[in-house]
C-alpha cells in the first residue's frame, strides 16, 4: 500500500467502527461463518495516548487530520488540532486505565483467564 503500512484492512481508525466490525466478525464466527475475531486490546489503550493521534500528518483514512476518531463520551469532538486531539486521547487512555485498575476488574479477571485461556474454555467447566 501506498503507506508502506500493510492493507487498509489492518488500519485502526475509529474506536466505535472497529467495536462494531468485531462484535459482528466474531458472531459470524460463533454461527459457523468466515471471518476473523475481534482484535486483541492492545496495551497502548492502557498507557499510550501517543496511539492515537496521527503526528506525523499520515493521509490515514477516519477523521479529516487522520487522528483515530474516539468514542463520544471523550468529550471534546468539535475541537479541532493534535493538541485537542491528544487531549481526548489522553482521558480515553485514563478512563481505560482506570478501569484496569479497578477493584471490580481485579477480582473478575482470573474469570476471564480460565474462560479465554484456562480451565473454561471447554467441557462441563465452560458453563456459566
């Protein structure tokens, strides 16, 4: 491709476009279908607000300045430059983060092992 990057395919544009893409993708997989599964989250939405903001003025298809478009409750759309850019990028990093850290995603998380990695992930273990 003309970025050098891979195919557009692979490009991440929009928080709420590749939620939707992968929510679909991967019930298309449960039922049988072709496709891929949803895209790992990966560690820059925890620490890396960098990820998100287009610097180096990439023509990346998604919003008019190339920036990943950020789901609304961010704040801050109509502001316009990689300075507002980098602040909604910023409290979305901090919100996810925080999240992380919170005392409900620590105690549910080994859950989420066994199920995905672990124990549950077949047989009669797997049952909810």
């Amino acid at each position: 491709d003309a970025l050098g990057m891979g195919p557009k395919e692979m490009l991440f544009t929009s928080i709420a476009e590749e939620w939707s893409d992968s929510a679909g993708k991967s019930n298309r997989m449960r039922a049988g279908g072709s496709g891929w599964g949803p895209r790992e989250l990966t560690p820059e939405f925890f620490y890396m607000p960098e990820a998100f903001v287009n610097y180096q003025n990439l023509p990346f298809p998604g919003s008019e300045e190339g920036h990943v478009v950020l789901p609304p409750w961010v704040g801050g759309a109509e502001a316009r430059g990689r300075r507002a850019a980098m602040e909604r990028a910023t409290e979305f990093v901090r919100v996810h983060r925080a999240a992380l850290e919170s005392d409900y995603v620590t105690r549910e998380l080994p859950k989420w092992i066994d199920l995905m990695f672990g124990i549950k992930q077949g047989g009669s273990k797997a049952k909810v």
